[in-house]
C-alpha cells in the first residue's frame, strides 16, 4: 500500500518539530534597482520587494539592472549588469579583465572615491562596534592606482571545453563569486615588468609536459628583481626544468620551485648561487630589509614607506623609549623603530619570520632589538622579555584582530598604542576594549593599500586619557 502524505501541518515541519522556512522564489529577469549607499564590503546596497540586496558593481546614488546570484533568508545578492543612471563618479575600468576577474572589484570608481568610501566605513565600524569617533581624522595616504602590487598568486588549471576539443589552459585570479579562473593577458595591479610576463608564462606552460601537475605561479617583486615560485604537486621531470630555467635566465628572473611535500621544500632554482632573497628599501630610515618570495610582506611598497613614517610620528618614540612591536613579521616597523628608540622588542608567532627579522637587523647594523617567537594569543605578559614594561606599543594584526591582545597589552600601561588594521569591524571591536582601558582614539585615518580592492587598510592611535 503506498505511503500516504502527511498533513500539511507536518509536511512544513522539519525534523526537529521547527516550522520550515517557506522557499523563496527566485527573482526573474532583471529588475531596477536603486543603489543608496555601500556596505561595510564596499558593496552597493538597495532594497527589492522589501528586501536587503547587495550589488556588486554598483555605486551610490546609481540606477542599475541588476541579476541575482543569490537568495537567503534576511538579504539577497545580485550583480548590475546594466547602468541607467550612472554616478560622476564612474569610470571606465583600466583592466580589460575588470568584469570578470575576481582580482579587483572597484576599478569602476575613481581612485578618490575609494578611498572616501572606505574611510566613512572605518568611521562607521568604529561608531558601530566601539561607540567612538576620533578626536582627529588623518588625511589618507594614497599613490599610484597601478602598478603598485608587487606579490600575487595566478592560479593554473586545464579546462576541457564542452565543445571536446583539446584542453586549454587557463592562467589568472579567480573569477568573481566563483571558484574558476578568469584568463588573463595582463594585470594592471602589477609592475609593468611582471605584468609583461603573462603572455611568455602561459606559452612556457603549454610547452611543458607537468603542466597538469603546476597549481600556482607566484609572482613576487623586490626593488631590484622579480621572482617566480611555481608550486607542483609533481616532482617537474629534467626537460622541464630546463624549460623554466631557460625562462627565468631569458627574463632576468628568480625561479623558486615548491615541491610536492609542504612551504618548506620551496627551493631556488635559478640563479644557481647567490642569496636566496629579493630586497626592497625604507629610505627614510636608511634601511634595506630582505624578504624569501614567500615571506609576507606589504604588497604596496609606497603606501608601506609613507605608512612606515607615519606610524614614527604618531607614536612619537623618543630616544629613552622601550617599544613593543607585535605581529612584527620580518621587522617592517620594527627596524625603523629602533632608528628612533633605546631598545625594541619584536614579537612574531611564526619562528621563520623572527629568524628574517634578526638577518634584517644584523645587515642593518642595528643591535638595539629582541626578537621573539610567542603564541600572541595567551597571556605573554609574564614573559621574560616583557620585564620592565614598555613606553609604547605598535600592533599589526591579521584580519582576525587582536582581542586576546589588546586585553593583555593595557597591563603595560604604555602612553600610546598604535594599531594597524587590515579589517575595520575588528579594529573597532578591539578599540572598545583600549577605550575601556582607559586609552582614548585621539586619530585615525585609512591607507590605500590596496586600490581598486574591497580591503581597507587602517591606523588608530591610542593615547592615555
């Protein structure tokens, strides 16, 4: 006998007894749509049948066809794929990939309102989550909206078209909201001299017989030398190897391979001696710090150099200072800082970058720094080399912030704290807990990092109120 349907009223039950969401239909066509404002994504926000949605490729004030792309229960996504009315400031992207390459998503606006966009969100983020406002906004620091990122990862894969013709290889960022790859012929992001390489790297990846087995090319840039690191999951057989070397001698290029086991395989092929480093200079400061192809590093070396100084003069180190520098990485702030103060120590979780940090240090004659490798996520306040307190503090987070932190640090009851940001929500969540603490947020300010990107690089200062 067959099974009957339930009631209604349990066929719209889940399996734990709660009411099912009733299913949404999906939005047909391509509906107008108005863009009031940007979101905390720097992404266009509008409302449809009551509804948040959010627009890719939209800017403030705009009239657009949009597609939908996604449906949830609270908020929609959609991209415009129309612009009826446009905004002044509208541009026609530099990249001929811009509509489809992931890589960027604001080349559509001009340089000046990117960076506007992305200070009011600063503001917001700390309004919203931390209840403050600045004492004083600093003005952004902005350069080149090209040719100003000097590492990048192309992603490498073979698609078999539909058609079933011959594979053909496809090398660039990922697509918008998509795991594909967007095939590109250029970037515009990058040094000119990188950019140039693309047409030459996907005919040597033709000709090569591991093709299949290569997942990535890295492209990283120093102020003298721009190096390759082509990550294989395959041992690369002779010919092939040959094949790259004979590329990166033709180009005048570093060739680093990173083999089939982990990180730590990554070898240097080419040239066959000399240092394993490219270089890039704090001139300012009189220094030069060395970085492996893989280390991180800021990508923008002239927003990095202005920053770099302007973190020196907010915190305002004076020759009597001890300095704390956390998240300190191969020592970006961390040698210029002891330009200026008695002593300074370094803290990094991962040991590889304090090992670069202390090179960076003995090649710039600087012998007034401790590096330190400790988890920054536990109480370090007991450490050995946190004795004695210090006069300052610099923090340079990832995204995730740095909560555990900032809780910790108050302890030392520094005059100022300086905290770069990569990520305002979490900025502004750990500046409540500073402003707690009795610090007050006397500036703020944001950093074109990374134009044409969605990223917004920031920097607060904290002083004891």
């Amino acid at each position: 006998m067959p099974a009957r349907k339930p009631p209604s009223f349990v066929r719209n039950r889940s399996a734990n007894g709660n009411k099912r969401p009733a299913k949404q239909k999906p939005v047909q066509g391509t509906p107008e749509l108005q863009i009031e404002r940007f979101s905390h994504e720097v992404r266009g926000i509008a409302r449809h049948q009551g509804k948040t949605v959010f627009v890719d490729n939209a800017l403030p004030g705009e009239k657009v066809r949009a597609r939908f792309t996604a449906q949830r229960a609270k908020f929609d996504e959609a991209v415009a794929v129309e612009i009826l009315e446009p905004s002044p400031e509208r541009l026609s992207p530099p990249c001929p990939h811009a509509e489809v390459c992931g890589g960027c998503a604001l080349q559509q606006m001009t340089p000046e309102a990117q960076i506007h966009a992305k200070q009011q969100i600063l503001l917001e983020q700390l309004q919203r989550f931390a209840k403050a406002t600045p004492e004083a906004i600093i003005p952004p620091l902005t350069g080149a909206p090209l040719g100003y990122r000097h590492k990048a990862r192309l992603g490498v894969r073979l698609v078999k078209p539909k058609s079933g013709s011959k594979p053909q290889l496809v090398l660039g960022f990922r697509e918008k909201s998509s795991n594909d790859l967007t095939d590109i012929e250029q970037c515009p992001v990058l040094p000119s001299a990188a950019s140039a390489l693309i047409p030459s790297l996907k005919k040597t990846l033709l000709q090569s017989a591991g093709r299949r087995a290569i997942g990535h090319i890295e492209i990283a840039a120093g102020d003298d030398h721009i190096a390759l690191v082509i990550r294989h999951l395959q041992p690369l057989s002779a010919e092939d190897l040959a094949r790259w070397s004979a590329f990166a001698r033709q180009h005048g290029l570093h060739l680093y391979l990173q083999g089939e086991s982990d990180d730590h395989s990554t070898r240097k092929v080419w040239p066959p001696s000399g240092p394993e480093r490219l270089s890039y200079a704090l001139p300012a400061f009189g220094l030069t710090l060395n970085f492996h192809p893989r280390d991180f590093i800021q990508v923008n070396f002239d927003i990095n150099r202005q920053m770099v100084s302007q973190a020196l003069a907010l915190l305002d180190v004076q020759p009597q200072d001890r300095v704390l520098d956390l998240f300190c990485g191969l020592g970006n702030f961390t040698l210029p800082l002891a330009t200026r103060a008695r002593e300074v120590v370094a803290v990094e979780g991962l040991m590889s970058l304090t090992r670069r940090g202390r090179e960076n240090a003995e090649a710039n004659g600087l012998h007034n720094i401790q590096f330190q490798a400790a988890d920054l996520n536990s109480d370090f306040t007991r450490s050995p080399w946190a004795r004695g307190g210090f006069d300052r503090i610099l923090l340079d987070p990832p995204r995730s912030g740095a909560l555990e932190v900032v809780r910790n640090i108050r302890h030392f009851d520094a005059s100022a704290i300086l905290y770069i940001s990569c990520n305002p929500a979490t900025l502004a969540r750990d500046a409540g807990e500073l402003l707690q603490a009795g610090y007050r947020l006397s500036k703020a300010g944001v950093m074109d990092m990374f134009p044409h990107t969605t990223h917004v690089e920031s920097i607060a200062l904290f002083e004891k109120a």
